[in-house]
C-alpha cells in the first residue's frame, strides 16, 4: 500500500488518517481488506509507531476500521451511511467528468466500431470442445517444443548486452538475410534483406500498409469473401471499401476497372484465397499486375498459408511476377510454428521499404529481440524447413481424414472447396438456408463440436449454409468423430 503524505498539510498523524480514509473512499482499500501493521505501516511511510497508532485510532472510531482479535486490523465491511454516500458519489462525479471531456479520434471511433461489429479477438474466449475445428490454429503437438526451448535457453545463457538492447524497427539483419534466402527457394519471392521486415503477425502487416498508404476517403478493394482483420484496419483507417467477387478461380480479376480503376490498394490471398481456398492461376495473376500497373494501385498479398499444399505443383507467390514493385507480400509463422510467437515478415517493394520502417518504429520500436535471435538459430540449423516437411504430410494426412469423413458421413449433400492446401476446408450445405448457421454452431457445440459459419466473412451473406473446418490441431480420430457428430446434428 502506498500512501501519499508529503502534499497532506496539519499533523502528521492526520495526514495519514487523511490518506488512509482517501483509500477506503475511492475503493483502493476494499471492505473487508486487510491493512498493514502499524509497525509496517510506520516503516513504509519513516514516521513512528506512535504516529501510526494515532491514525489507526481515529478510523477506528469513526467507523472505516475494525481490529479483530488475533487477526489485525480491517477496513470496515459496511461503512457509515453518510460515507456510503460520499463513497458512492464521488466515484460518479468523477466518471461524469471524465465522459464529458473524453474526445477521441475518428481514427479510434471508427476501430472501436469495427472491432464490435465483428468481434475481432483470437484468443479462445469458450471452454475447450473435445471437437473443435477452429480455422487458423496449427497443430501445436506436431511442433518440437524441445528443440523451441533448448534454442531459446541457450540464447538467454548466452546473451550479450548488445542482445538486452533495442533492435533496429525492421528487425535484425541476419534473421532477414534468413527469411530472404527461404523465401527466394520456397516461394519465388524476389526479394533481398534489405527489403525483407520482421513483424509482429500478419494483421500489423495490414496496419501498416493502411497507416503508409491510405488517406480517409480513399477506395479499398477487398475480395468477397474476404479476412475480417484486413475489412477492419481499411475501415479504421477511412477508406471507402469496395469487394470484388471471387470465384473457383479466387479474385474475379476480370471485373476490375470501371468503378475500381481509382483503387489506392488491393487486398488479395492469391495463392489459397481465405476463407474458400480457391487458387488464383497464372492468367489472372499477369492480368491483376496490369491493372495494378496501370492504375497505380498497391497489391497486398496475403500469403497466410501457402506452406501447406497437397496436390498439384507447387504456388509461386504473386510477389514473385512482379517486375514494377507494386506487390507488398506478407506472411506469418502463426501458422508454421505457434500463434504466441507473434510474428511474421513483409518483403517491402524498395521505395516502400523506408515509410513502413519509420511507421514501425513509432508504433513499436521494434519487435521483441529473443525470439527473433532464436528464430535465427531455428532456421540456420535446419529445424525450420525439418518442421514444415512433417507437418505438411500431418497435416496431409488430416485433410485425407476429413475428406473421407466428409464423403461419408454427407455425400453429395456437401460441397468441399478449398481442399488442395491451407489448414481448412469450406463445406457448402445448398440445401441448408444460411440463416440457421448460429442454430447450427450452438447445437454443434452442445455435442462437442466446434464449427465456424463463413457468414461473417462476407459483406452481402451468401444464400445457403456454409461452414469453415479447421482441421491442423485435431488427429484423425478426432476429426472422424467430430464430422460423425456434425452429421447427427446437421439431420
């Protein structure tokens, strides 16, 4: 407990009843609380015993103390009337005031108000289902923990106080020399460290591109459906956003132009668009960099996921036909290794790479410098790319048990899309109104089941029944009976 006497004026022993009686009125000392000693008291505040006891006496007397016998001393349970009063007043004028004078930014209003529209949290907020299909989550028995914490304890042993330091904003050099290089082999981006930032997932990715690009009033083009985050941080950040369809073939290209020729920026997932899973191909892809070309605008290619393909050749990145830097390319390791870890990498057009640096740097200073340092060693020793070949054929084997129970359990009554990479697929239920998608989600939850209406995914909400399958963090057992029970509940 720390009193503030020194600004009090009259005895010393008064100023500390004052103080005391401050507490128990403004609620930092509860009813029912325990107080210090008086020894302890005196000790705290270099006063004497006697000058405690003094205090102590006079709040017991008017009633904010009480002494039990062989307990101490406590603040009383039920105060005077008349304190109860003042107590209680005090607090409300207090927080009238503060509602008058609270002005915030429209900037803030408008982030506030998006977040509620759309209930934008990723933590778990329900108890655990037995059988949850939860999008976007990993497998986290899949990742090696040991390897993980004997890295980072070794960093830690060894730290040298240039590692106990700030970091640069765009984060350290070799880690980005790192991601450079993976990036060039596993994804085709074109890209060297200098162009490469650390971040702290993919959604500061988005805040980023927002706060260095688009002015209130300008166009946002987002694909329909599309990422609820990248919705949110156009629309905190004043845009005027428009969607553009998508079809089994991702980003319907074709229709840009017109009422989209003054787009500022794009936001697309190319390579397995969320949430239907569609692969945009090549033609599309030439023919969305000539209209960016010819238009000005900026290309954010969201590459959440693209580690994880099951069938046909491998993805470039749309990155990596890009020859007049207007594609900002984002990824994140909260799919690849842990959410917790909170981070991700950008690979920046060149004269994009100094305006988010300086952005970066006034938000953050930097990210965390530990986990970028083991992140380095994870990657340099080979345990990176060891991890992502096992959970590919996990994860591969996960998404043949789905398909599988799918095919049993519903037939043609189901429609999978999305199926050929990614950690989810989308099933489409044409004889199930959308309507009914939150009646579904809670019956299923009453049998331990977890699934995720696509409803909130779209502007204008589709027709029929469409429910996203996570399927990363469960074995296969699981998901078997977990479509078993969604069939039961879906009959």
């Amino acid at each position: 407990m720390l009193l503030r006497i020194d600004r009090l004026e009259g005895p010393l022993y008064g100023r500390v009843y004052r103080a005391m009686r401050a507490e128990i009125l403004n609620g930092r000392l509860h009813p029912g609380m325990r107080v210090p000693a008086t020894r302890a008291l005196a000790s705290e505040l270099g006063v004497s015993r006697n000058i405690a006891i003094l205090a102590y006496e006079q709040l017991l007397a008017e009633g904010y103390l009480t002494a039990r016998h062989g307990s101490g001393t406590f603040v009383a349970s039920e105060l005077p009337e008349h304190l109860t009063t003042v107590a209680g007043r005090a607090p409300a004028r207090h927080a009238a005031a503060s509602g008058a004078a609270l002005r915030l930014t429209s900037y803030a209003s408008r982030a506030m108000a998006e977040t509620r529209r759309v209930s934008l949290r990723w933590d778990v907020r329900y108890p655990q289902l037995p059988y949850d299909f939860r999008y976007g989550r990993p497998s986290f028995i899949d990742f090696p923990h040991e390897i993980w914490s004997r890295i980072v304890v070794r960093r830690l042993r060894r730290a040298s106080l240039r590692d106990l330091d700030y970091g640069p904003p765009e984060g350290i050099a070799e880690l980005r020399e790192a991601i450079a290089d993976y990036l060039g082999r596993a994804r085709a981006v074109a890209c060297n460290a200098e162009q490469v930032m650390i971040i702290n997932g993919s959604q500061q990715a988005l805040d980023l591109a927002a706060r260095v690009l688009i002015e209130p009033g300008d166009r946002v083009i987002l694909e329909e459906p599309h990422y609820r985050g990248a919705w949110a941080v156009a629309s905190a950040a004043g845009a005027r956003i428009a969607t553009l369809d998508v079809d089994e073939q991702g980003l319907d290209v074709g229709a840009l132009g017109g009422r989209h020729g003054a787009a500022r920026l794009l936001f697309v997932t190319p390579s397995h668009q969320f949430p239907t899973g569609a692969t945009m191909p090549l033609g599309r892809r030439l023919e969305l960099l000539a209209w960016s070309r010819k238009t000005g605008a900026f290309i954010f290619e969201d590459d959440y996921d693209s580690e994880f393909r099951y069938s046909g050749r491998p993805i470039e990145a749309l990155q990596a036909l890009d020859d007049q830097g207007r594609v900002i390319y984002a990824s994140t390791l909260s799919k690849v290794m842990f959410p917790a870890l909170r981070m991700g990498y950008l690979a920046l057009p060149e004269p994009l790479v100094e305006p988010f640096r300086a952005v970066k740097g006034l938000l953050d200073t930097g990210s965390p410098m530990l986990p970028q340092l083991a992140l380095l060693d994870f990657i340099r020793e080979g345990h990176f790319e060891r991890h992502l070949r096992r959970s590919r054929a996990r994860n591969a084997s996960r998404r043949a048990a789905v398909l599988e129970a799918v095919a049993r359990c519903f037939g043609a009554r189901a429609e999978v899309r999305g199926a050929q990479g990614g950690l989810h697929v989308l099933l489409w239920f044409r004889d199930i109104a959308n309507g009914r998608g939150r009646e579904i989600r809670q019956r299923a939850r009453e049998v331990g089941v977890g699934v995720y209406p696509v409803t909130s995914f779209y502007a204008t909400p589709p027709a029929h029944l469409g429910l996203l399958i996570g399927y990363a963090s469960l074995t296969e057992k699981e998901i078997a009976e977990g479509i078993r029970r969604l069939a039961t509940v879906l009959e």
